[in-house]
C-alpha cells in the first residue's frame, strides 16, 4: 500500500503562483508512474501531468509552459509547481501514483482557488 498527502493549496490572485507537495509513504519502491489531477465544481477530473515508469511527464494543453511537475526521491515527495494561475485553475487538485501491479492510490486532495 501507499498513503499519499497533499499539501499547499490555497487562495492565490490570478497571475500568481502555488506549489503543491504530496508526500508519499509506505510501499513507495512499488512506484511505476505519477501525476497530479484536478477537478473543478461540476466536472470530471481530468490529468493535469503523468510521468511514466520511463520518466517522461505528460502535461495537459492548458498547463503547459506553466506548471512543471518534479519530485525528491530523498524525502518521498513529488512537487507541482505552478505559474500564471488563471481563475480556470481553480480546483481540487490530486496526487496519484500506480503500483507496478496497475493498482492505483489517490491523495485527498488540496484545493487550490485562484480570483480574477
């Protein structure tokens, strides 16, 4: 099993910046793959970038150039730093993992809100 915890979210102003964290602990030498998710009020959640088990990150249209996902193997935390919020930022936003064995495990969530 892996826990994950996601931390960092909050209210920001658009044009501003955020950078989330999720910790990750228990089987964590298990990790093929990463990401982070968001889903807004109303809507399906929906990738916002995956690395795969190669390391190659996949980003969505709407966040390329601005988010850059990364993570310290030493502390078990992955990162989402995030640039020039929008107001269509706003979200709750998900960590994830898959297991070598496809199992996949969420994090809570942290919601991130950005004003216009």
């Amino acid at each position: 099993q892996v826990q994950l915890v996601e931390s960092g979210g909050g209210l920001v102003q658009a044009g501003g910046s955020l950078t989330l964290s999720c910790v990750a602990s228990g089987s964590t030498y298990r990790i093929m793959d990463y990401g982070w998710h968001r889903q807004a009020p109303g809507q399906q959640r929906e990738l916002v970038v995956g690395v795969d088990a190669g390391g190659s990150a996949n980003y969505a249209d709407s966040v390329k150039g601005r988010f850059t996902i990364s993570r310290d193997n030493a502390k078990n935390t992955m990162y989402l730093q995030m640039s020039s919020l929008q107001p269509e930022d706003t979200a709750a936003y998900y960590c994830n993992v898959r297991l070598y064995n496809g199992y996949p495990y969420w994090g809570q969530g942290t919601q991130v809100t950005v004003s216009s």
